[in-house]
C-alpha cells in the first residue's frame, strides 16, 4: 500500500528545544484553555494523535485511557520518561494513513499541532474517521492559511501564494497551511458535525511575546477565542466535531488491549499475542512490542 510522506521527529529534542527553551509559553497555555473549552467531562478511551513527548497527554483528564500515538519512537520514549508506565496510557508507533486499530474503537481523538504535517490530509482524516465510534467526539488544530499575517502580505505583494483559495499551501517541506472552509468539507464529508471553533494563538508575535508576560496574553487569547465561531483570521484554529450517530450502536470495547490493533497492512484482526510481537495470521507480518511501545511503522524482518 503507498501513503503520503510522513513528517519524522526520530531523533528530535522537539519538547525541549520548542516548546520548553523556545520561548512558547504563551502559545503553550493558549492551546490549553482551548482544550479545557472543548474536552468533554468524561470518556473512555481517547486517541492522541501526533502526541509527541506528551505535552498535551495530562490534559485529558476527563479519559479513562489513552492511546498516545506518534511516528517517532523518539518521542513517545519521551513521552513514557514524562507520563510514566500507568495502564491509562499505552504507547504506540504508527503512520497515521494506516492506523492499527479496529474500528469504531475510540469515544474520542484529537490531532494537535499534527494536521500540518499531512500531505493528504484527507486521507489522513479518512482513517481518524474509521477509529471512532458513532457520537464521538473529534478535537482538530490546524495551522490557517487564512491567518491575518498572510492576508496582509498577500496584499502587500510580498508573498505569492493566495491565503483566500481553497488548496493547502506548503510553505516548508512537509508543512502546510490549510483553509478553514477546507477543512469544514472534508469534516462534512466524512459524516462529522462541527460543534465549536476557536481561534487560537491571537498575538503571535515577537514583540508582544517578548514584552508581555505570556499568561497575560493567554489570558487575553481565551477572550479572543470564541470569535473563531464567525471569523477565522488567527494562526491557530480549533474544531470540536462529532461523528454523526447512525442505527449502528457502537461495539464493546475488547478488555484485552491488544484486541483493539489490527495489522495495518492488511487490516485483518484479532491479531496473534506472542508476548514481545503480535503476529498477524493472514499476511504473516510480525509488530513489534519493545520498550513498553507497539511498534507497527515497519514489520519486523525475518
């Protein structure tokens, strides 16, 4: 099966070097009372994707578990160093075009700082979308093209790329900026119901941030956060989106955890329990389970 790219943090200081030495406090605790004004009270089980070292992991109170996933091992080695070997959370390695999880398994996900990384984003979505369960509850963050810094040096002619049109735009390798109308489509189109969005990350910018203390300006931002229900123009948007409800009730979830992977190559489940790998009985491949993280990037080779 060929997917898209993948944007690859293996090796990467990202937590320290970004968010706790590189000066993102205020955006830090921006994100955060987005969170708050969106999290459901309660869940049972939560997918996490793009969780990375697991800044946003603690968040989630509300969840009974958490599925963190990344494709850096990197990280999520981070991430269990931060969180710890609690059974709320487990830890897994995956491309997120090829989910390993069977469907309608989660009552709720989010995608944080994530999306822009997607050269398919569709895609990316379709299987966010195969996951979840019906009613559940979808929490996106995507970098805008819309964002007033763009429009105004599209208008100054000193960018070439049109921030009002529809496609996304790659602004650096593997980094991409998206429409929000784009984004409610493709929501729409795979049967989500937007509830709520927020604008986030107002004052971006090096002067305010270096001048003003950054709780201030988070303060001010959460104002500011609930005119993304009728305007769009900040760096950061938030989307709380369900998955509409059918006549389909959603299916018990399988009280051995690794009853809730499939083989993400050829979607078959169960998979076979070999204790340090699952083996999948129809193609054969082998997922590693190392280090407290499942592993399903690459087969293991013979």
């Amino acid at each position: 099966m060929t997917t898209p790219p993948v944007c690859d943090y293996e090796g990467s200081d990202y937590q320290t070097s970004f968010w706790e030495q590189g000066g993102r406090a205020y955006e830090d605790q921006a994100e955060e009372i987005a969170l708050k004004r969106l999290l459901p009270k309660s869940g049972r089980l939560l997918l996490e994707l793009g969780a990375g070292a697991g800044r946003n992991s603690p968040r989630y109170t509300g969840y009974e578990r958490i599925i963190l996933l990344d494709y850096s091992r990197t990280q999520l080695q981070q991430a269990r160093q931060r969180l710890g070997n609690s059974p709320r959370y487990t830890y897994v390695a995956a491309d997120i075009y090829k989910l390993p999880f069977i469907d309608g398994l989660f009552d709720g996900a989010t995608m944080i700082r994530t999306l822009h990384h997607m050269a398919d984003a569709p895609k990316a979505l379709g299987q966010v979308r195969r996951a979840l369960a019906p009613g559940a509850t979808f929490i996106l963050e995507f970098a805008n093209k819309l964002n007033l810094k763009a429009i105004l040096r599209y208008w100054l002619k000193k960018q070439d790329w049109d921030p009002f049109s529809l496609e996304p735009v790659e602004f650096a390798a593997l980094n991409f900026d998206f429409h929000p109308e784009s984004i409610r489509r493709w929501l729409s189109a795979l049967d989500f119901s937007i509830a709520k969005t927020l604008s986030v990350s107002h004052f971006r910018v090096s002067l305010l941030k270096r001048n003003l203390p950054p709780g201030l300006l988070a303060t001010l931002d959460g104002w500011l956060q609930p005119t993304g229900a009728f305007l769009q123009v900040s760096p950061s948007i938030f989307v709380k989106s369900s998955v509409r409800r059918d006549d389909i009730p959603p299916h018990d979830t399988p009280s051995n955890l690794r009853e809730w992977f499939q083989c993400p190559e050829c979607a078959t489940h169960p998979l076979r329990d070999m204790d340090t790998h699952l083996d999948c009985p129809q193609c054969g491949r082998k997922w590693a389970f190392h280090d407290g993280i499942y592993d399903f990037r690459e087969a293991m080779k013979e």
